[in-house]
C-alpha cells in the first residue's frame, strides 16, 4: 500500500513539473487571497488559474467571504520561487491584495 502511495507521489510530482510543485508542507506559506470578484476559492478552475497566473501550486484551505479564501502554496516558504510566484500573483488584475496568512493555531 505505501508503494502505491509513493508511486502516486511520483507521478504527480513529475507531471506538475512547475514552480513550488512539491507537496505541502507545515513550513509551506499559507495566504489569503483577494480577489476583484466573488469566485469558488475551491473550484478546480480557480485554482488553475492561480496555477497559471504565478507559475505555482496552490491548495485550498478555507472561504472567508466570497471574494477571500486561505491558500497553502504547494513549496517551502524558503523556496525562492515561491516568492516570484506570489509576486507575479500580486501583480494580477484579478486579485484585488494578497497577504500571509499569520494563524494563531499552526495547525
């Protein structure tokens, strides 16, 4: 059963051969995005366009509000490219501000 999970692993890390595509981690940066307009923070196709617009990986964490949702970005925060791909994102028409998101509870 673990080598199923391994090969999974495998895979998933060489088709997503893009900027901060390894899996999450409790040092991965977690943010919260605004955007300019109400979106399923969830959706597949919000996350891919998340994906395309910074170049990274992001998993759903959480709704605040139709418009704000929590995000782990799928890379550690000392990875260099996850702070170009959260700069890239800032600069997106699509998103009104982007902001860590400084839990109490690190769970």
């Amino acid at each position: 059963m673990k080598a199923i999970g391994r090969l999974l692993l495998l895979a998933a890390c060489l088709g997503g051969a893009q900027a901060c595509a390894t899996p999450p981690t409790a040092t991965a940066p977690q943010v919260i995005i605004s955007f300019t307009q109400p979106v399923d923070g969830a959706a597949p196709i919000t996350l891919a366009r998340l994906a395309s617009a910074s170049g990274a990986e992001f998993t759903f964490v959480s709704s605040l509000s139709p418009r704000s949702h929590a995000y782990r970005l799928r890379c550690p925060a000392s990875d260099p490219a996850c702070a170009h791909a959260l700069a890239a994102l800032k600069m997106q028409a699509f998103i009104e501000y982007l902001s860590p998101d400084t839990r109490k509870d690190p769970r």
